[in-house]
C-alpha cells in the first residue's frame, strides 16, 4: 500500500530542493566560488596566517535525527602582526543535513569588515556581524564578493570539518 504521508513528505522535499536550486543558481556562493574569486595577493598573504584554534559546532535536529546546524569558528594570526582575528563560516545544509557546499561567512578583520562583508551579504554569504551593513562605497564599489586571508587561510579547516 502507498504510504500517503511518505508521498507528501517527497513531494514538500522535491519543491524544496527545487527552490533551493534556482535561489542558489541566482544569488548564492559556495565556499570554493567565494576562494576563486578571492585575489591572488590575499591567497598569497594567507599563507602567513596561523589559524591558532578552531571551534566546530553541530547542532542535531532531534526528531529527524539529521543535523540541523553546522558552524566552524576559527581564529587567525598573522605571523608578522601577531594580529589575531576570528572567522565564522555557517554550512548550508540540505534537507538531509548534508553540505551542499554554500556558506555563510564573516571575519573580525578591518578588510572583511569594511570590504566584504555587506558585498558578501548581498549574496546570501555573510551576515551582518561585525560591519554597520552599510555598502562599501569607497572599499568596493561594484559591491564584488571575496574572502579576506583569513577566511581563504582557513580553507583546509572548512574543507576538514564540513558535513559530509
Ligand atoms: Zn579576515
């Protein structure tokens, strides 16, 4: 016998990941997108950025027994500064908790804050967290999406910690 419940629940998911599909293809970026666009200077200064501690946080949806929440802190120095600064990167997840390779970052430093953070908003890749959300005029006109040193630093730590 068909279940009639199990046909709603495929029917509500397929919609969903269909919604989903066309918000991502028009706004949203996926990590390695938002490392691609990033500038080979900022690439390059990565390299001189210790990430010191990382912080990952998963919160399991209890009643589907699939994950519901994923997040990495992250905190970065610089090994010529010693500046230390701390990145965020959220996983967009799926219906099935899985990563569908989207995120939403955000870093403490003056370069994601008055750069990219509200160009990286537009796109559904950051939230407002340490900017006043006012557009980068002067910083970045043309309001391009990027990752700051730390945040494409951390590559090997968001690639290592995301939900498989
Ligand atoms: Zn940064």
């Amino acid at each position: 016998m068909v279940d009639i419940l199990e046909i709603i629940r495929l029917v509500v998911q397929s919609q969903k990941s269909t919604r989903d599909g066309l918000k991502h293809l028009d706004e949203d970026l996926t990590y390695n997108q938002l490392f691609r666009k990033t500038s080979p200077d900022r690439k390059e200064k990565a390299e001189n950025i210790a990430i010191v501690k990382v912080q990952p946080v998963s919160r399991l949806d209890e009643r589907k027994g699939i994950l519901k929440e994923k997040t990495l802190k992250f905190w970065a120095r610089s090994q010529t500064t010693r500046k230390l600064y701390e990145g965020k990167v959220r996983y967009h997840l799926n219906s099935l908790g899985r990563w569908n390779g989207y995120i939403t970052c955000g870093c403490s430093c003056p370069d994601y804050k008055f750069r990219w953070e509200t160009a990286n908003h537009r796109q559904n890749a950051s939230q407002i967290l340490f900017s006043n959300g006012e557009a980068p005029i002067m910083t970045n006109p043309r309001e391009l999406p990027s990752l700051c040193k730390h945040l494409a630093a951390a590559k090997p730590f968001v690639l290592k910690h995301a939900p498989k």
